[in-house]
C-alpha cells in the first residue's frame, strides 16, 4: 500500500485535460496513493467563455471542483500538472498559478518532490512537446524530480509515443481509450518513483 501523497493540478478549458486528470486520479488512488485533485483559477473574462458553449458548460459542471492553494503543494510528495497548448507553451491560467510559488520555492519546499506533465492541443502536432517543455522550466527552478514517461512501456507508443508526457489530441470526440490507458500509466509510475523515494527502492 503506498503512502503516497499526490496532487494532481490543471487547467482546462473545454474538458480534454479535467478527463485526463480524472483518469489519473482513478489510478493513483488504485495504486494506494491519497489524492488531491485541484483547478487553478479561470482568468479568461465571462464574455469570452459565454461565446463557447463548450468551454461554459465546462466550467459549470465542474464547479465543485476544488481550487488550488499553496498547501496543495507543500502537502504533496509528487504532483501531476496538466495544462491544454498556448501557441506551444503554458496556458496563462496555470502559468499565474506557478508564479505564485515563490515563497514555497525560497524555503525549498518544492525540492525533491516527483512531477510530471500532460496536455492536449487541436491536433496533433499543435505544441504539445513545447508546452511540457515549457511547464518543466519550472520545475527545474524547484529542484524537483521530472518523471516523464518516456518509452517506458509499449501502451506509450499506442498513445502517440511522446516521451516528454501525456498528450491527446482535442477534437471535441472522447478522448482516445489508449491516452486514457497511457494517463493512467502515468499516474502509476509517478506513484511508484514518489515512493522510492519516500520509502526506498525495494529489492528486485
């Protein structure tokens, strides 16, 4: 059973990245780990959230979503962090949200902790290796433990083989079942490493 503490944090607009994000959190509570699912704030103004249908009905069913806090993550031993591509890099949404972890960061409690990113464009060479890219600059800056998930397992390739994290491919349909199954994946593996090393590494 792991003892696991693990923050899964994002940001989505129209859906693609919260049925990312739930399918982590399935896994990693499978896996034994206590969970924390958390929204960062919305930033965009009503006028340009009523014009998208999608992007309203959105925010209203999942208004019983936490919001993030600071404490989410000096609580956490590992984090997930998922974000949709902005012209290849970070939505605004979640970078304003990054940019508030200054203090945590001045007193190294963000060092060391296990991370990972996932995220979704229109299609499929929209920015998603550039936008986790980007998202990982961050976390250099904390000193945490980027665990992508590479080629680790051949699920991954079924995916879309992107080593740098989980993307999928937004197109308004369900997200593909083999980005779920990858998703998942991934939540699996953060778990594991964010135990090793929490607890060590057992003997094979």
């Amino acid at each position: 059973m792991s003892n696991v503490k693990l923050s899964i944090i994002y940001y989505s607009s129209t859906g693609t990245i919260y049925t990312l994000a739930k399918a982590m959190e399935e896994a990693a509570l499978q896996a034994g780990a206590e969970v924390r699912l958390r929204k960062v704030t919305e930033l965009a103004p009503e006028a340009a959230i009523a014009a998208n249908p999608a992007w309203k009905a959105h925010l209203e069913a999942t208004a019983d979503v936490p919001t993030v806090s600071l404490e989410d993550l000096e609580w956490a031993d590992a984090y997930l962090f998922g974000t949709p591509t902005r012209f290849g890099n970070v939505a605004a949404q979640m970078k304003q949200f990054l940019d508030t972890t200054g203090s945590l960061w001045y007193h190294g409690k963000l060092s060391n902790k296990v991370v990972s990113g996932f995220t979704s464009a229109g299609n499929a060479h929209g920015g998603q290796e550039t936008t986790l890219l980007a998202l990982y600059n961050t976390f250099y800056h904390w000193g945490a433990v980027i665990v992508p998930p590479g080629y680790t397992d051949p699920l991954l390739f079924a995916a879309g083989g992107n080593p740098y994290g989980i993307s999928a491919t937004a197109t308004g349909a369900p997200v593909d079942p083999a980005v779920l199954e990858a998703a998942r994946y991934s939540a699996r593996r953060v778990v594991n490493v964010a135990g090793w090393l929490k607890n060590g590494k057992p003997a094979v």
